[in-house]
C-alpha cells in the first residue's frame, strides 16, 4: 500500500539578511530545523537569546566565530572548527561572526518562540512567531 506522506520533492527557501542570507532546507511542518547561513565577512549576527531554540553549528566554508556564553555566565569568542558541532541551548546567549565570507549549516529545534535581540547592528527588533511568519518577510524561492 503507497504511503501518501511520502514526497521526492526538493525545497529551499532563501531569506535575505542585513549581514547575508539564509537558505531553509527543510519545509515549514518539519519537526526539526536545517539551513545554511552565508554571512558576508566582517558582519555579525544579532546577540542573541532564545526562549524555546536549541541550534547547533557547523562551519561548512569559510572562517567564523562564535561569541557565546559559557556556564558562569562571561561571553568567550570561539572560532568555528571544521567537522566539528557548536551547540547552543534555550537560554543562553550567542552571536554569530564572519571573520571571511563564509557558510554555516545550522540544524535545530524548529522555528517556535521569540529570539531575544539583545544586541543588533541593524536595529531589528525581537523576532516573534507572529513576525517570522508575517507576509514579505524577505522569502525567495
């Protein structure tokens, strides 16, 4: 008997962001979250928290750093290893770098809840469900 859950269909999605882009690889009602961050040399993403996400990283090309925030609470800078995972868990605080141009793979929980900006060089505001799913919000095909 077919199963009619079953796809071979490819998907991406690319949003634009003010330090790159991001491509979303796996559909919205997937239970988990994977996609590849550009983020253009000497750009930085937001600091940044949040209050249901749990990411981990992987330098695919490129040089990046991640400033992140240890069990005592300080802030340590860490350069991206290759082959290797950087996770961070709800709660604690992190921030993405381009030290070159470079791509990330970021597989996680799925895109639910708020991410806190604590810091942000382009003066976004906190990003909520209700935003991240709003109309024109930069999505391409």
């Amino acid at each position: 008997m077919p199963n009619t859950n079953f796809s071979t269909e490819s998907y991406v999605k690319r949003i634009e962001k003010p330090w790159g882009y991001e491509l979303h690889l796996a559909p919205p009602a997937s239970p988990y979250t994977a996609k590849i961050m550009h983020i253009n040399a000497g750009t930085r993403q937001s600091l940044q928290v949040h209050d249901e996400k749990t990411e981990t990283y992987l330098i695919m090309k490129g040089r990046a750093n991640v400033l992140i925030e240890d069990s005592e609470g300080k802030m340590i800078e860490i350069e991206l290893k290759p082959e290797t995972g950087y996770t961070t868990k709800v709660g604690q605080k992190h921030r993405l770098i381009g030290v070159t141009d470079c791509d990330i793979a970021e597989f996680s929980t799925p895109e639910t809840g708020t991410t806190w900006r604590l810091e942000d060089d382009y003066s976004r505001p906190d990003e909520t469900e209700e935003l991240r799913n709003s109309p024109g919000r930069g999505w391409k095909a």
